[in-house]
C-alpha cells in the first residue's frame, strides 16, 4: 500500500472517529430537552408554580442561542477549546442543578441549569455540528442529520427513562439525576471535546481583530443570513407549538386518555430524531433547497388540516409528520447554510442563526400559549400556515452563488506544506 493510500485511509478513520465523537457530545447537550420531567417532582416538592419551573428551560433556550452567537468565529478557530468549555459549563451547571433541585433553590437553578448551562449548551452545539462538516463536506447532509439526531435523541432518551428513575430515588430524585448527570456528561463531553479538531488541510491564515469577532458586521448586514434565521425561527414556532400542544390537543379534540397522549408526544419525539437523519440524507441526494422547501410546503397542509382530523390514527400520523419536518429542517439548514456561505464559515454564521431558537421558545412559551387560551386553536395554527408560507419561499430566494469566502474576514482553509 502506497503512503497517500495509508493517508487517505488513516484520515477516513479519523473522519468517522470525529463524526461518533461529535455525536456523543451532542447527545450528552441534547438531554436539557428532557428538562419537563422534573418540573411536577421539582413543583410537587417545593411548591413552585408552572411558570417558576419553566424559567430555567427557558433561561437555558435564551442563553444557548446567545453563547452560539458570540462564539461563532472562535468555534471555528479553536473547535476543541470551546468544545471541552461546553462540557465544563453543561456538566458544573447541572451539578449546580442538582444541588438547588436537592434544597430548593430556585434563583440558583435559573442560574445553574439557565444561564451557566444555556452557555455550555450553545458553545458546543455549533461546534459539534461545525467540526464534523469540515472533515465530511462531501456528506453534509448526512454528518449534520447524525450528529443532530444526537442532540435530539438526548432528550428524547432521559425523558423516557428519566421518570422511572425520579420515582424510585424518592423525594429527592431530581437532585440525585441532575447531579448524577452532571458528572457523567462532563467526563464524556471533555473525552470527546478532545477530538473536535479541524482537519489537517485546515489553518486559519489570521485571526480575526477588534469586536467584530463577536459581532460580525457582515452577519447583523447580510440578507441570507436573515432569511436563513427567519427559516429557523419559523420552523422553531411550528415545531415547538406541536410539542407544546400535541398531549393537550390529543386530549381536548379527540378525547384521548392521558395516557395515550404521553404515548402520541413519545412517539412525536421519536419523529423528531428520525426526521434529523431522514431528510437531511435525503438531501445529500437532492439537495438541501428543493428538501428544505418540500418540507416547509407540506407543513403548511398539515397546519390548515390538524384541526379538522378526528381520526386518532390520522391525527397522530400528522402530528409525528410535524416532527419529522421539524427535525429534518434541523437536520438540513447547517447543510444549506454551508452551500451558501461555505463549510470554513460555518461557525461564523450558524451560530448567530441559533438565537432564532431562543426567539422562537419565548414566542411559543409567552404569545402562542396565551393566544389559544383566548381564541382556541384555529387562529394560531392559521398564523402557523402562514408563516410556513413565508419560509417556503425563503429557500428559492436566497439561493444561488455563493458568498464569497474573501469578503469575509474568518478563519479559511489553506493548503499544508507537506
């Protein structure tokens, strides 16, 4: 075997090793969705009120996407710093999490699981997602959909195994498991922190100066980079607004047993992770844009006809079809935005896309919640439709060249002198 036949090789198992560190890294930041078990144990025990025991989750959905906006470059710069931060953040705040769960600490929950874990969660989700792209470019579609899944598979496993486990540690469980999994993810999240490197063809030729660093200009100006976030944060609406509301609809319209609406939202999470890998590989072959706009397209038949289905079948199939698009536009957007602003770019510009997740949490949490207690479903799932209809275009609009790497002033890939 010749030397480039052993370097092709030994950076292909590299690639792989990169992509199963990533997604094990993803999936240890991924469990805060599952935060919505411990709110009844946590408001059982202290006798806190639902909004009280909803503002660390919503802390965490803030800070997540501020951290992912201002890291953006340096994620790129120096991937393994900021991954092994992330792990030191997400693991020291759910030990912090645990110790307020334990003696009933509200403010430091909001700042232990909120604020310090928010800023674990998105310093690493960019650069979990951003590293293994640069080693697989030519299969973005399916490296972002693995390691998105990850993410989501994360939640999607504590909530299922986690009640179990609160209910047979007794009174005290959500201190134990916060606690527990604090020490076991910041063990795992700095081991695989430590592989989340940039592949050897990759140096930075300068690191960029002054504020901009934090604040890119050329993000806050350019129009793709609004529109990209408009997708987002329309999908994030769209997606959160059938987790939020699948259980209580199940119940309301079809009169299903709670049991059987915890079993729809299960089997809803489960099309959320699986939509990550479906569309986004589908996409390899497609294409991200032509994907991206079948799914926003069909959301909006789903949107204007949920109401009207009284099939429970029916209506579980299209709410799991709502998850499998949500996550599949997850699964496809770090795709499309590399086509467009270049896989070296990725930090740089994906990351201040992630605040369209806080944006979109607080707007479901506060507005849409609020708009079905006062008008019902039918309006808000219309404004829904609508919305979608807007990000349905969005993909044909801003496609097309480019942006050229030279105009903008982040880390770009050089060869090495061998």
């Amino acid at each position: 075997m010749d030397t480039s036949s052993r370097t092709g090789s030994s950076i292909l198992i590299k690639s792989v090793l990169v992509v199963v560190c990533a997604a094990l890294f993803e999936f240890c930041l991924g469990t805060f969705y599952a935060w919505s078990i411990f709110k009844a144990p946590l408001a059982g025990q202290f006798h806190w009120d639902a909004s009280q025991v909803q503002w660390p989750m919503t802390l965490n959905a803030i800070f997540t996407g501020v951290a992912a906006f201002l890291i953006g470059s340096r994620a790129d710069r120096s991937p393994r710093s900021v991954a092994i931060a992330s792990g030191l953040l997400w693991g020291v705040g759910l030990i912090l999490s645990g110790y307020a769960a334990f003696y009933g600490k509200l403010q430091l929950l909001n700042w232990s699981f909120g604020v310090i874990g928010g800023i674990g969660v998105g310093l690493g989700y960019i650069t979990g997602i951003a590293v293994p792209l640069k080693w697989m470019p030519h299969r973005r579609g399916l490296v972002s959909g693995i390691v998105i899944m990850a993410f989501g598979a994360g939640g999607m496993i504590v909530a299922k195994l986690g009640p179990g486990i609160l209910h047979s540690l007794g009174t005290h469980g959500p201190g134990y498991v916060l606690g527990g999994m604090g020490l076991i993810f910041t063990l795992v999240c700095i081991t695989t922190g430590f592989y989340m490197t940039n592949p050897p063809d990759y140096q930075p030729k300068a690191k960029p100066v002054s504020i901009t660093s934090l604040f890119p200009a050329e993000v806050i100006t350019s129009g793709r980079f609004w529109a990209i976030w408009t997708m987002v944060f329309i999908n994030v609406y769209a997606g959160f607004a059938i987790l939020s509301q699948a259980a209580p609809m199940a119940t309301d319209i079809l009169k299903l047993s709670a049991k059987d609406a915890g079993l729809l939202v299960m089997f809803l999470l489960l099309s959320n992770g699986v939509g990550r890998i479906f569309w986004s590989s589908l996409s390899d072959k497609l294409g991200p844009k032509p994907v991206l706009v079948f799914m926003y397209a069909s959301l909006v038949v789903i949107f204007l006809s949920l109401l009207h289905i009284r099939n429970p079948i029916l209506f579980g199939a299209a709410c799991c079809y709502v998850g499998l698009c949500y996550g599949g536009i997850f699964g496809t957007m770090p795709a499309f935005s590399a086509g467009i602003f270049g896989v070296a770019q990725m930090g740089r510009f994906y990351g201040p896309v992630l605040t369209a997740i806080s944006a979109g949490a607080l707007i479901v949490q506060y507005y849409f919640t609020n708009l079905i207690k006062t008008k019902g479903y039918e309006l808000p799932f219309q404004l829904i439709a609508g919305a979608l209809a807007v990000a349905m275009v969005l993909p044909l609009i801003i496609s097309g060249k480019r942006v050229p790497e030279i105009d903008i002033p982040a880390p770009q890939t050089v060869p090495v002198k061998k």
